[in-house]
C-alpha cells in the first residue's frame, strides 16, 4: 500500500510539474481545475516543488472566480539546467536550457566546412562548454548534457553510427564528451532532425500537433517525424534520414555514396549551384543568393526555383508515406518557404494521393538554429519530469567547475 502510495505521488508531481513545463505560469486554483487533483493535495505537490527548488510562489491572484485568491506558482527554470551542445556541418554550438524550454543562453562558433574530425570538434565543444559554465551561477545545478548532431544517431550506444557530411564513422560521441567534461552526467544524443521535430512540437509551430514532419536544410538535410504525437525513431533510431532518399538517380554524386539523394538537390549546396555560384562559399553566398533573388536576378530566380520544385517531390513522397497533418521546413527551408509553398502546394495536389484526401499545412519552423539545441534539451529534461523527487538533479556550476579545471584542456 505504502509503494503504491508513493507511486501515485509521483505521478502526481509529475503531472504538477509537467503542466508548469509546458503551460508556464499559473495558480493553484487553474492547476487543481487542470488536474482534477484536489485543492489540498494541489497544494501539498506545489509545497513539495518549492522544497526541491523547482518552483516557487508569488502573491495570490484573483482567478475570476469567488472565493479567496490563489497563489501563483512559477518554475524556479534557471536553477537545474541542462548544458546543451550542437553539432552541425559548418558550426557547433554550447548553451544552457533549463525548465520551461528556458534558453538562458547560446554561443554558436562558425567553422569551415571541411571534414572536422571528432576528436577536434569534441575538444572544441569542451571549451565551448567551460564558457557556459562560467556564465552560469555556481549555486545552479546541471543535471544532464545534450548532443545534438547530423547523422546517424545510435541511441543505445551513444554513437554516430555514421555522419556522411562530417566524414565520421562509428563516433562514441557521448562517452567522448563525457570523458572531455570529466564528470560523470547523463548524456542524451539525439539526431538534430528528431531534436528539431520536439522541439517544434513543444516550443514552436506543432504544439498540439499529433502527426508531423520536420525537415531540416543546411548542408545536409535532416528530418524528424512525430507520429501519434511520439517521435518515430526506427529499430536503431535511424528513423527520418530524408536527406538520403534518392529523388534522381542520374543526379549529382553525394557524400553517402549514392546519386541524386534529397540532400544534393534542396540543400545549401544545391541552392548555390543552381543559382551559378560556388558551392563551397557558405552561410555568406546563400544570403547573397537570397538577397539577389529578393532583387530579382534572373541566375537567383532560376536555382530558388528548381530547389523549390525538387524539394516539392520529396514532400509529396513523404506526405505519401506518412500521411502527416503538417510539414515544418526549418533552417534554410524556412527561408525559402515565401518563395516556395506554391510549387509545394501543387505538387501535393498533382503527385499524393494522401494529401488530396488529407489536409497538409507546409509552414515555416518558429525556432530558427536554436531548434535542435531546444529539442534535445526537452528530451534531457523527460527524466526530471517523469519523477522529479527522485531525479539527481546533478552537481552545482561550483563543483562541476572545479573538476573541469583539473581535466586536461585542449585548443
């Protein structure tokens, strides 16, 4: 009786605490009507959340309704936090996410787009992860790290299978990075498409949206599918690799091996090709692409075009496939949504079957880069959430600090 007491206690403080996750701010009147839990019990929970430090109360509010004030009860989002690292093709970034999908902070770091071996981009993530530690107050606590990065995510073995585009085979990037910040945290890694997808779906354009694909354009492109409002991962997590589904077998060679995948047709690289400039100029020629094509040059019109109709068809197999009620575009193809959504829209109407039965909303991503960094954050956070009296809420910034003075630091 007594295990299944406490059983129902924590589901309890979990419901209590998820709510303030994902709904911010509120009384404790609105969370006994959102819960059905009762007044006294609503306010036991919320006691309990304030002895752990993960909420707190202010003065009571007036709920509109009769009867005396409620008190208003907020996370305490900055105290445990999760230290986040992002792994694209041209950048990795660092920052800090707490509850509530508080970003309380980001740096990104540009590099040049070449194969950057792991061992140098780990090291170059460590540093980046020492300034975030100095940032943050040395009373609050980090409770996990999350890795974001492009490529084939292994979730039982915290490896990049493989990273086509960073030239990385069989990567133990979780054990790496924990061996680089030499303590011993959780470490979530998690694909930056799948990331992208949860966070949009919690933070962006798809809350409340069961059934949704994300697709992602840099360099590469990436995808992330929420379908029956869970993520779709596959048998090792590899679900959502569109980037790799070949639309044109006579195509340009890509770094997987193959011909004419997704990814050499409506990535950057593309863009930049179609529109008659060199494929290797970077964040710098794709604005000078858009700003060009803004002006109307003929060359820009030309590559945002066939970029816009190769990316339709891929679309339209997906919606095919998987039947969702929306498709985020995100990073590059956000940008290009304005110009595009018509061609999509028609493609949609002439190639699915699905999506002449089934509405299909094609909207812009709301995150921006920081998506993935969002996204894996909020999978970090799931422990926390599911039991949050007896997750470890991990060391101090202090004594984490202290211990990664005395690692080994690299340039």
């Amino acid at each position: 009786m007594g295990m299944a007491a406490d059983g129902v206690r924590r589901a309890n403080l979990s419901q209590v605490l998820r709510l303030l996750h994902l709904d911010g701010s509120t009384t404790r009147a609105e969370i006994t009507a959102a819960t059905d839990l009762n007044r006294s019990t609503v306010g036991i929970l919320v006691a309990e959340l304030v002895a752990l430090g993960l909420a707190e109360e202010g003065d009571p509010q007036l709920t509109g309704s009769r009867g005396r004030p409620s008190p208003l009860v907020s996370l305490c989002s900055r105290r445990t936090v999760v230290v986040v690292l992002d792994v694209k093709v041209d950048s990795i970034a660092a920052g800090a996410v707490g509850l509530g999908g508080d970003i309380v902070m980001t740096h990104r770091q540009d590099r040049p787009r070449v194969r950057t071996d792991v061992d140098t981009t780990v090291a170059d993530l460590a540093v980046m992860a020492r300034r975030v530690l100095e940032e943050l107050g040395p009373d609050q606590r980090v409770m996990a790290v999350a890795i974001s990065v492009v490529g084939l995510v292994n979730d039982e073995g915290g490896t990049v299978d493989e990273g086509p585009n960073l030239g990385w085979q069989r990567a133990p990037l979780a054990n790496m990075v924990r061996q680089a910040l030499g303590v011993d945290l959780p470490i979530v890694l998690v694909n930056d498409g799948d990331a992208g997808v949860w966070a949009e779906s919690r933070r962006g354009v798809a809350i409340h949206v069961d059934d949704v694909l994300y697709i992602s354009g840099e360099v590469g492109v990436g995808g992330g599918i929420k379908a029956g409002g869970v993520p779709l991962r596959g048998a090792m997590g590899y679900a959502g690799e569109i980037g790799h589904m070949v639309l044109d077998p006579s195509g340009p060679s890509c770094r997987c091996g193959s011909t004419g995948c997704m990814e050499v047709l409506v990535g950057e690289n593309a863009l930049l090709r179609e529109a008659g400039r060199r494929e290797d100029g970077g964040q710098e020629a794709v604005d000078e692409v858009l700003e060009a094509f803004a002006r109307g040059e003929p060359a820009a019109v030309a590559g945002v075009a066939r970029v816009g109709e190769w990316l339709a068809i891929g679309v339209a197999n997906l919606v095919n496939v998987l039947n969702p009620s929306m498709v985020v575009l995100g990073d590059l193809h956000a940008r290009l949504h304005p110009h595009v959504t018509t061609t999509i829209e028609e493609r949609l109407w002439q190639q699915s079957l699905v999506a002449r039965r089934s509405r299909v909303d094609v909207v812009a991503a709301a995150l921006g880069r920081n998506a993935s960094m969002l996204g894996s954050a909020e999978l970090a956070l799931e422990s926390l959430l599911d039991d949050p009296g007896g997750y470890d809420q991990g060391p101090t910034v202090a004594a984490m600090t202290s211990r990664l003075d005395a690692a080994p630091r690299s340039a």
